[in-house]
C-alpha cells in the first residue's frame, strides 16, 4: 500500500484536533461556519454526498469526494466515517492542493 498524503493528513489534522467526522458534527461545522474542508467518501450514499455538495456550494466551502468510509476512518483513528469537516484553515489549504481542488 503506497503512501497517501491526504490521509497522512488528515491523520495530523485529528491529532491537531482540527476535525469534526460524521454526519452530524460535519453538518453542525459547516452551519456554524468552522468547515474550512469538507470531505465524503467515495462509498458514502448519492443522497449523503448532494447533501453535503449542496450545502457546501451554498456557503462556499471547498468541497471534495475521497476514499473509502473506512479510509477516512481509520486515519483520523475511529470506525467508518463517510464525512469530516476539517476546521484548521492551514491544513484545509495544504489537503486543497493535493487534491486539486479550487
């Protein structure tokens, strides 16, 4: 298995405490306006990835779709996760950049 550095990341950004996972948290950190990066997995349900589409496209939040739900939840050191929100902006700008994203 080769090296991810998006998952890398997002491994720092927890240990940073700079991650909300899972559906509610993510949801409650992009209302509140904290989610500088919101993340979904490639497996997660149509509806759950519009979901989060939409609303991070109503308030302009960078918005991706990578890895598997438990990719994401295994570098950020708990169970499945088909969402995160990552608050930290520095991170957020660092995991844009890899995944090529505006």
């Amino acid at each position: 298995m080769k090296p991810d550095r998006v998952l890398s990341m997002l491994g720092i950004a927890e240990k940073a405490g700079s991650v909300q996972s899972g559906e509610f948290c993510t949801e409650n950190a992009i209302k509140s306006g904290k989610a500088a990066l919101v993340i979904v997995a490639q497996d997660a349900s149509d509806n759950t990835k519009k979901k989060f589409e939409n609303m991070c496209e109503f308030r302009q939040i960078p918005f991706a779709v990578y890895g598997t739900k438990e990719e994401l939840g295994h570098h950020i050191g708990k169970e499945f996760r088909a969402s995160l929100a990552v608050t930290n902006e520095g991170i957020a700008d660092t995991l844009q950049k890899q995944l090529d994203i505006n």
